[in-house]
C-alpha cells in the first residue's frame, strides 16, 4: 500500500527531530502499520531546511555532523554551521581542534562527582570541537596514545540499495572502506 503522510505528517517529524513530540504520539508512530514508505526521504527534506547549505543530506551522523553529497568531491562530512571535513571515510574528528583532559584537576572542571571520574594514571579525555562554530562533536575516554575512535563508517550504498530500494548515482564498494590512515600519510607528505 502506498501511503504517504498517511499516519505521520511532516509536521510530527519535524516535532520529533526537536525532541517536541508528546510521548503518546512517538509511541504511535512507533506501532504505525504500515510505515510511510518514503519516511526517510521526507526526514532529510526536513533536515536539508534546517542546514544554511545545499549539498544533499545522504544521511545525519551526529547532532551537527551530515555525511553529504558533494559535487565533485563526493561524499564528504559537513558541519550544520558549514564547516567541510572532507572524505567521509576518514575520520573526521582528525579535522577537529581538540582540547585533551589528562589531570584530576582537568577532569574534575567537566565531571564534579568525584567518584564518577576516571582513573587519570589510565586514561585521558578529549573533547573534539568544530573548527568552524566550536560546537562539541564529540568525547571520548581513552588510553593516552589510542588512535582517534572512528565512531561511525556507514555502508550507505548498501543501506540505499537494499533498504530504500533508491542506489545512490555514485555506487561503488569503495566508498565503504575506512581511509583514515591516509590522512596523517599526507601530513607526513606536507612535513
Ligand atoms: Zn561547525
């Protein structure tokens, strides 16, 4: 059956991507069967509103990061405020500026339960900010020396073929594959 705006207008989409729907309504888009086939499309329009670009939202990864459809320079990540990290197979947060919390003192400005804080003899926090708006992208706790964590490589060729029934124009196997590495090559290149 084909059924678009039949059960969940734009309008409650746009409510739930603010985190305004009522609790009931979210419950009943949840059992909504079937679900409006073309949801996802109607989710990116709204998304595409939201941003002060144009490059086609292929899909959201973080509250501001978009994996985006570049013309000539494929897909690439892209901050809402319009900051560009390039290649979506490297991880972006090598674009980032970073600030590292590596005493108790440091950690102790962010986390104020004392026993909530890590070990600092173990670990380090870094915070991952946007270059362009300064928003925080992203944490993360981890050994000091450990790469950056990769947080997300989406098989988006797949999840448009198979899921939406829609391939991407530009398919190919070797969008899916983790080119992070590269990245530090060329700064080694540039030294
Ligand atoms: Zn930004």
């Amino acid at each position: 059956m084909h059924s678009s705006d039949n059960g969940f207008s734009k309008e409650h989409f746009r409510l739930l991507i603010d985190g305004k729907l009522p609790w009931e309504e979210v419950k009943k888009a949840i059992r909504l069967s079937p679900k409006d086939a073309d949801r996802f499309k109607k989710y990116l329009e709204i998304l595409q509103e939201k941003v002060p670009w144009e490059d086609p939202i292929l899909l959201r990864i973080s509250d501001h990061l978009y994996i985006v459809a570049k013309p000539g320079k494929g897909r690439i990540v892209k901050c809402d405020c319009g900051q560009e990290f390039g290649d979506y197979r490297i991880n972006w947060k090598l674009g980032c500026r970073v600030y590292v919390r590596r005493t108790d003192e440091e950690i102790a400005e962010v986390i104020t339960i004392p026993e909530a804080r890590h070990n600092m003899d173990l670990v380090e926090m870094r915070e991952f900010y946007c270059p362009g708006c300064y928003a925080l992208l992203g944490v993360e706790v981890v050994p000091p020396g450990y790469p950056p964590i990769f947080e997300m490589l989406p098989d988006l060729d797949t999840f448009y073929r198979e899921w939406l029934g829609n391939p991407l124009p530009d398919e190919d196997p070797a969008w899916f594959q983790d080119r992070t590495l590269e990245r530090p090559a060329e700064w080694i290149k540039e030294a």
